[in-house]
C-alpha cells in the first residue's frame, strides 16, 4: 500500500526531517472506499469506468485517494481519467457534479487519443469449436419495396 504525504515540503537537496507521530483511525478499507467509487462511477459517470486500488493520502484530512480509470473493449485500460477522494473516517466521497465533469472530460480527452475501431474480419482458429457441426448461414428476406 502507498501512502502520500501532503502537507511536508520537501527541499531539493539536502537533509530534512520528518515527524510523522500521528494516530489514525481507519473505519473505512481501501476496499470498501474503492467498492463504493466503482458503484458511484458506473451510476453516475460512465459504464466504461472503473475504480482501482486507492492510495492513503494524509494531509489536512486522511483519505483513500482512489483513480477512475477509463476502459475500452478493443484496449482494455486506457487511462486515469481522474481521482476520487474517500474519507477514512465516515466514508464521504468528493463526488460533487464538478468532480463527475472533470472526470467526463478527462475521459473524453482519453478517448480521443484511441485508435479508430477497428472490428475482427475472421475468428482465430482456436475460438472456432471442434465438436458442434457447422451453423447454417442466415438469410434475410429481401424486401419487395
């Protein structure tokens, strides 16, 4: 698991210190925060996104910083359209409408950069079952009009 650390500034070069002595209570999992992203993102934002695994942020708040990721059928993951942000403590999410349209955006954005779709011609011989019999070809009726 990753854990950032927001509110330390760190110099380029040198010796810095850190002092990390802070108690933290987890009543919500990194599962349950990205479970409830998926469900929010798939209801409300795009059947073609989903959640992966969050990353604990501690910073003015401690949260489960989880990405919305943009997925294709012909690629599979294409990209992090953006971050959604659980709260450890009572579960809330920052999924205002704002949060919904930067991510819609981003995703579009994403998906501008895919390749045209390009359907397949033929089934790989491997797909192809060996123990059916052949299916007879459809024919449409050709229409009289």
């Amino acid at each position: 698991m990753t854990i950032v650390l927001e509110r330390y500034t760190i110099p380029e070069r040198g010796v810095f210190e850190i002092d990390l002595k802070q108690s933290i209570e987890i009543r919500v999992t990194a599962e349950e925060a990205r479970r409830k992203v998926n469900r929010w993102l798939l209801d409300y934002v795009s059947y073609m996104m989903h959640a992966e695994a969050p990353t604990l942020v501690i910073g003015e708040r401690v949260v489960w910083r989880v990405p919305a990721v943009l997925t294709s059928s012909q690629v599979g993951n294409v990209g992090i359209a953006g971050y959604v942000e659980v709260d450890v403590h009572n579960g809330q999410m920052n999924n205002t409408a704002e949060r919904k349209e930067h991510i819609s955006l981003c995703a579009r954005q994403l998906a501008e950069k895919l390749p045209p779709y390009q359907p397949i011609q033929s089934v790989p011989e491997a797909f192809i079952p060996k123990h059916l019999p052949p299916a007879k070809m459809a024919q449409l009726p050709e229409d009289d009009e």
